[in-house]
C-alpha cells in the first residue's frame, strides 16, 4: 500500500500539539510526524481539524444492543466494537460483569480467540470478587471471594487474554489475588470496594495499579476516613478510571481527577444501549431501564454503566469540566494504552498503528483511521 500523508490543523502528540501538523503512515504504521505543513500535497487535509491517536476503551460492557456478556459474546464484539469505532474507539477491552464461574470461563474462552485475532485488546473481569455492599449493578448473589483456584481458573480460561481484574481488597484473599492477577501479567485494579484508605495502599504496595471507575461504586470520600480514592489519586503510578458523563461525577471531580497525581483514564463503562435506542435492558442478569443519558438498575435505581461513547467523554471533559482538549485526549488514548500496556497504539509516533481520529472545531468524530484504512461513512 502507497503512503498516504494527512495534515490537519492541529496534531495531539503525546508531549506537545503541532499547529499546525501532519502524519504519514504506510498502510498499516505511522512512519513520520511533522510539524508545519508537510512537503508534498496531502493525500487528505483537515484544516480545521484536530488529529489525534485513535481512542482506547478499557472498560466497555456493550454498545448497539449488544453485551459481551451475551450467549454468543464473540458474534456481539464484532458488532460492539464496530459500532464504537464509529466514535473514535479504534481499540477495546471487553468487560465482563459478573456470572457464574461457569459462564464467566465460556465467555472469556469465547472472547479470547477474538483478542488473538486483534478485534480486542483484552479481557476485563469487573467480577466475581467485589464487595456486596459496594455492588453497584453486580447481582449480589453471585459475588464471590477470590479463591485461588477460581482466579486460576478464569484467567487460564483466557489463555493470557485477560488484561484486567477489578478486586475489592477487603475480601478474605484480597491482596492474595491482587499478587496472583499481576503474576499472570496483568492489570489488578481497585474497585467496587470498602476498603479503608490504609487498606487501598496495601493493595497497590501487592501490585494494583489501577482504580474502576474511580469514586463510584467505593467508600466515599471523608475526612477520618479517606477511603481508596485518596490512596489512588494520590499515587502518581497509578491509573484512575473516569466515566465522564455528567451522570456518574460531577465535572469539578473530572477536573479534579486530571490534576491528580494519578494519571486519568476516561473509560465508558458503556452498557448495551450505548448507541441504540432508550428501553428496557438486561446486565448480567439484572433488569435495567435507559432513559435519556442515564442507565439504573429497575430494582433500585442504582446507576448501571452507561450509554457513553468516548468522543462524548471528551467533549463532556472539555466543555463542561474544563480539560483542556490535549489533555482529555490523552486521557481517551495515551493513558489507557499505558495502563494496559499496549505498546502499538495510543499515540501518533513512528511506529505505532496507524490508528487515529479527526475531531470538528466541535469535538464531533469527522473521519476515523484503523491500522491506515478510513472507517467507511
């Protein structure tokens, strides 16, 4: 495939902004980033525009009607991913919520095949091993304590595919499991949880480098008792997930979250309906009813994910907290490919995918590239 060089009016990198900018890639990879206008013609040109790296989700339940927790969760990540790269989402995980262990290992065996085949990046468990009290949309019944043989066992389900667990550290052999995760290579994030602060920094000194939808679904915040999101947003090597859509925080919280010493992550935590229409739904075996931009558990009203897609969450971030847009980018690209450890995406530089999105002077996904092809309409 022939080179195609693309100059915009803006180029988000991961340490400056090039106005104006241009990347040239080679059908698959970017093979240069340059500042000013590019020495050849561009083969496509954005002059009001912004040109930043393709965003990475890594934590995603559904999108377009469908779950990964569905009866066929390979067939509903086709559509799931398809459907958000559409906004700008050019690489995902595929969260799971909680299940039998039975269907749990199905699920992440099925999925699997799919990270190997590169449609996703990885395999999130959000469950079995959270607090009950701190459940949020997690049918409480099948919450569990993280023995080790069902770690074992679901993480040898994924044949190395599974990226992220979320642990409640309290549970009897919290930090036990927070050690076995990360000996498995992967992500241990805190969340859904009641631990106390001293509690929290025990688990990121056995390894956990990551915090689920930070503030929601844990101990909250109080001046005796600072609760996990202290220990996490105080610790410049850890991750703080962000559901940035004006339902699950307050913007002054997104703003807040960005200027901490932990490293932002807008994530969706989007369920089914994300993309499709308002109405009744099902997660992981719970009833729920979207209306508008929110989805809550029928039973309780208890928020259950979201209909986010991560182009909001920038433009939410931007406008509404105050981000600026370099920033909130990173948040949707650079900061969870370094969470997860994706070495190929997450930046526009040599040698990464060619993978990226054009943003309006509105913040509306006008074009979106995978691995140098543009995404059709």
């Amino acid at each position: 495939m022939s080179p195609t060089l693309i100059s915009a009016s803006r180029v988000i990198l991961p340490d400056t902004v090039l106005e104006p900018g241009w990347v040239e890639t080679d059908g698959v990879r970017i093979t240069a980033v340059g500042p000013g206008l590019p020495a050849r013609e561009p083969d496509a040109d954005f002059p009001d525009a912004t040109l930043a790296p393709g965003f990475v989700d890594a934590h995603i339940h559904g999108g377009g009607g469908f779950s990964f927790n569905d009866a066929d969760p390979a067939a509903a990540a086709v559509r799931i991913a398809a459907v958000h790269r559409s906004h700008g989402t050019t690489t995902l995980m595929a969260s799971l919520v909680t299940a039998h262990l039975p269907e749990l290992e199905k699920a992440v065996a099925a999925l699997a095949s799919l990270v190997e085949q590169g449609v996703l990046a990885g395999i999130h468990l959000e469950g079995p091993w959270l607090s009950p009290d701190h459940r949020g949309a997690h049918a409480e019944e099948l919450l569990l304590a993280p023995e080790p043989a069902a770690v074992d066992r679901l993480m040898l389900a994924g044949r190395g595919t599974v990226r992220m667990v979320t642990i409640a550290p309290e549970l009897e052999g919290g930090l036990a499991a927070v050690r076995q995760v990360t000996g498995y290579g992967a992500v241990a994030a805190i969340g859904h949880t009641g631990a106390g602060y001293d509690l929290a920094r025990q688990a990121i000194a056995a390894g956990a480098t990551a915090g689920t939808h930070v503030f929601n679904a844990m101990r909250p915040l109080h001046h005796r008792e600072p609760g996990p999101a202290l220990a996490l947003l105080e610790d410049p090597a850890v991750f703080a997930e962000v559901i940035a859509d004006g339902v699950h925080l307050h913007p002054s919280l997104v703003r807040f979250i960005a200027a901490s010493p932990a490293r932002a992550v807008f994530v969706t935590d989007a369920m089914a309906a994300a993309c499709a229409q308002e109405g009744h739904y099902r997660l992981g075996g719970l009833d729920v009813q979207v209306s508008g931009d929110e989805a809550r558990l029928v039973s309780d009203g208890t928020i259950a994910g979201s209909v986010l897609t991560l182009d909001a969450a920038v433009r939410h971030a931007v406008r509404e907290a105050g981000i600026p847009l370099a920033d909130a980018v990173r948040a949707a690209s650079q900061n969870p490919a370094d969470m997860l450890g994706l070495s190929d995406v997450g930046r526009l530089e040599t040698g990464r995918k060619a993978d990226l999105v054009v943003l309006t002077g509105g913040l509306e996904v006008a074009g979106v590239m995978k691995s140098g092809e543009w995404l059709a309409g």
